[in-house]
C-alpha cells in the first residue's frame, strides 16, 4: 500500500476545534490536557487507569448519536480522540463563573478534602448527571456505586460524595446542548483511514475492514490498538515503544452486534460494557451480571473491549473462563481470509496464542442458552470493585433427568492461560448430580491444575477456592433444595442495602 500522508488530529475541546500535528502518537491525553494546554485541574495518579483522579468525559457519534462517557485520561493515546470531543474538569464552569450542580453538590456535602481526587469524581458525577437529563425518577444508591467504580479517594470514605451524587440531582438544571456538540463533531468526522506521523512512528485508524485487513498485511509487526485498557500501560509503565500502531476502534464493521448463525456475534469494536449487555439479554443470569459490574471499572469497560480483552489472553482475564464453558468461538482475519475457531483452542500457552502473520481479531461469537443448561460464572478478588481476580470460574453443564451431560469446567489464575478442567469433566459427566459426583470432581480438580503462588494468593488458597466455587454451584444448581443466590453470595446482603 502507499505511504499514508499525515493529518493533524482534530478533536472538540474548550468551545473550539483543537489542532496537534507535533506530539508522539503515544502521548497521552492527560500528559496533553496538562502539559501541554496547561489544563491541571486533571490529575494524575497512578497512570494506569485505576484511581480515577485523571477522569475526563469523551463525546463520540455512533451510529450518527452523541455518546458521553467517562474515560480515564492517563491510557487514552491522543490521537484516538480524532473526531471526538473531550471536556476536563474546567469545562463545568459555567459563563457566568457559576459553579455547575456537581460541583456545587460536593461544596455543599462537604465532598472534598485534600482535593487531588475530586476533578475525577466531578468528571464521573457529571457523566452520571447527563445520563439523567430530563428524568425525575431520584438516582438510586447502585448507579451511584457504579458510576464511581472507577474513583479511589483515600480521605472521605466516599459517603459526602455519594450525598453530593444524590443533591446534584435536587439544585437548578442545567442543559447541556447536544445538538450543538453533535454538529460540531459531524464536521470532525473522516470517511477515509486517518494517519498520523511523528518522529517516525505512525498512527492508523482504518475506517473498513478492508483497509485494515490490508494495512494488517503490510504491517503484520505493528501493534493493534483497541481500548488501550492494557497496551497504554506497556507505554506509561514499560516505556515501551509500540512503533506503528493499527487503532480498530473507527472500523465500522467491527462495531457489529448481533445473531449470526444461531449465535451472538461481538464485534472486536464494541466495548466491554455494551457486549456484556447484549450477552446479558440472552443469559439472564445474576452470577454474570455481578461479573459485569465487578469488571475493572466504569471507565475501563467503556473503553476496552471484550475482542481485545480476550486477543490480549491474560490468564487472570475474567472474561475467557465463562466463554469458554459457553463454546465461545473467536473469528480471526488477514491476508490468508477469515477463520474461526474455539476460544478454548486459540490459547496455546502463557501470552501465546494461535496466530498467523497480519491476522487481526474480528469478532467473538456466543453460543445462545440450551435447553435445561446451568451456567454460573465467579470472581474471587480482594476488593469488590475494580480488582484483578484470583480465581475467576466458570461452569455449565446440561441436566437430564438429573444427570450431568456435556459438563464444562473452566477457570483463570489457576495455570498459564484460562483453560477447561478435563479430569473434573470426566468426573461429574453422566452421573447423578448428587455430593458424591461433586467430591469426585473437587478431588479431581487438584490433578487438573497446579496453580501458582503469587501476590494475590498462594497456591493452596486458589486451589481450595477452586474447589469451593464447584461446590457453590453444585448448591445452586442441584436438583433438590438448590439454594438461591442471596443464599450464597457473600455481597447479598450489601447489595440489598444499596437497593
């Protein structure tokens, strides 16, 4: 292919379009926000998308609708907000220097000590605040939760801030003009792949699946860029040079959602929160819906996506244990065409995985429910919210009359990749499921998997929780006396309360 001719980026900030043509296709939002447009009111933390303080909303059209979301800065490479707007903490000033409801919410709450946290929590309450435009039902204590999932304060203990999330509601409105802004960015928007270079190094943002799949094949060493959840750390943590990058995000095919062939198909494009909704409308199970919530943080599922979370292949993912015991299958393509295969087959070894030269992610595929099928997915994890498992689990299996067909058994953080217990299988299947065939497959469990000792937990605590996890959903799933979830989850009584 021909050698791309470089373009400025262009996004909304501050009332204006903004231009950069002279920064590092890696540099990142919060590093130009502060260093560069002397906009400090964002702060940065940890630079890994964990504590918030650098949260800022990004405004994108979909499918020709303004979509805000809060992001975290810190990850977010500049050149991805290419046709978007961004607005920091100083945009909620209103013109006449009022303060907007937000922020005099948390005055008046008194939720702000130190302050170094609290541009990041008025990033996210505002989020929540458009969200609400024009409903009168009051914001209740779970979305609260949520939303600020992605928020650490370390002085406050959180309840002035969640009092100010409950009073923005209550002070005069103010509008935020959507119609403006969607205009705005309209004449942002590029109907050809965009290109930027600096300093050698080269952003692309293909627009087709076609001009990916060729700019794939002609740079098979360059990295793709999805959400930019783990790749953006290898830079602010690694200092890592990713050479040229491939960003997917603007590829329109790769947005698809929908059934295909019998089955739900997620397209590498979609993010992390929108695919777990979609799975959710066809497995109505609370198990996956606790996952959900609990995975990473508001901001990090509204960026990454579950294509690249399942390309990136962590063994402590918390997505692969379930799709695999769901037969998920992942399409890949590149120069040799389209393939796909079983999730639990593109996992060879420790970060390696079945690729060919120039292949891409292109979608992931579920399996819709089967008739008399229990499916239950866990995370064991130090903090509720926003924590790395240290055992994620994953079980389904058929009842027939009481005994267990075509058994399914996965886990993460118990070996190299996310990966079946074949032993524990062979244990359980075609037999009654009663405690006996549950003591055989806990016993055989411990000759599936050696796990390892590491600083979220020892090899014998993932072990016994292992084999705890099968227990619980033998519980919930036996045929007689099976226990409900509020039985069983230890969060029950928490979540009743913040209902």
């Amino acid at each position: 292919m021909s050698h791309p001719v470089s373009q400025p980026i262009r996004f909304y900030y501050q009332g204006r379009v903004q231009e950069v043509a002279s920064a590092s296709p890696t540099r990142t939002l919060l590093q130009h926000l502060r260093e560069d447009r002397h906009c400090t009111g964002t702060k940065e933390g940890c630079a890994e998308g964990d504590c918030g303080a650098c949260t800022v909303v990004i405004g994108s059209l979909v499918d020709g609708e303004l979509e805000m979301r809060n992001v975290n800065s810190c990850i977010q490479f500049l050149p991805t907000l290419d046709g978007k707007a961004v607005f920091s903490v100083e945009d909620l000033k209103q013109p006449n220097g009022e303060l907007h409801p937000v922020q005099e919410a948390l005055v008046e709450c008194h939720g702000s000590q130190c302050g170094f946290c609290t541009p990041g929590f008025a990033m996210s309450l505002w989020s929540l605040y458009l969200k609400q435009e024009g409903q009168s039902e009051p914001l209740c204590r779970k979305t609260i939760d949520e939303t600020l999932s992605g928020n650490l304060c370390r002085c406050t203990g959180y309840r002035p801030i969640i009092d100010a999330a409950h009073r923005m509601g209550e002070l005069p409105p103010v509008r935020f003009d959507r119609e403006a802004l969607a205009a705005a960015l309209q004449d942002l928007q590029r109907e050809t792949m965009f290109s930027y270079t600096h300093d050698g190094q080269t952003f692309h943002a293909p627009r087709t699946l076609a001009e990916l799949a060729e700019l794939r094949t002609a740079k098979p060493a360059a990295t793709i860029l999805a959400g930019s959840t783990d790749v953006g750390l290898w830079v602010t943590k690694q200092m890592r040079n990713l050479g040229d990058v491939i960003y997917v995000r603007q590829v329109k095919e790769l947005h698809k959602l929908g059934i295909v062939d019998g089955m739900l198909e997620i397209g590498a494009a979609v993010s992390l929160d929108d695919a777990y909704q979609a799975v959710l409308a066809h497995y109505q199970d609370a198990s996956l819906h606790e996952l959900w919530q609990r995975f990473a943080s508001q901001p990090i599922r509204s960026t990454g996506t579950l294509g690249g979370s399942v390309a990136n292949g962590s063994p402590i993912g918390d997505s692969a244990p379930w799709m695999i015991v769901l037969g998920a299958e992942i399409v890949l393509n590149g120069s040799q065409g389209r393939r796909s295969m079983l999730l639990q087959d593109f996992y060879l070894d420790y970060m390696k995985k079945d690729w060919q030269p120039g292949e891409f992610v292109e979608a992931v595929r579920i399996p819709m429910p089967k008739a008399n099928q229990r499916f239950r997915t866990y995370k064991l994890a130090k903090r509720y919210d926003q924590d790395i498992s240290a055992v994620a689990a994953a079980y389904a299996i058929t009842l027939e009359n009481g005994v267990v067909r075509d058994a399914h058994i996965a886990y993460g953080g118990m070996a190299a990749t996310s990966k079946r217990a074949p032993l524990a299988e062979a244990a359980i299947n075609g037999k009654p499921w009663n405690e006996e065939t549950l003591k055989a497959g806990m016993a055989a469990l411990a000759r599936d998997y050696t796990p390892l000792t590491d600083m979220r937990a020892t090899a014998s605590y993932r072990m016994k929780t292992a084999q705890n996890l099968l227990r619980r959903f033998w519980m919930e799933t036996r045929t007689e006396d099976a226990l409900p979830a509020s039985s069983v989850n230890a969060f029950a009584f928490n979540e009743r309360s913040a209902a």
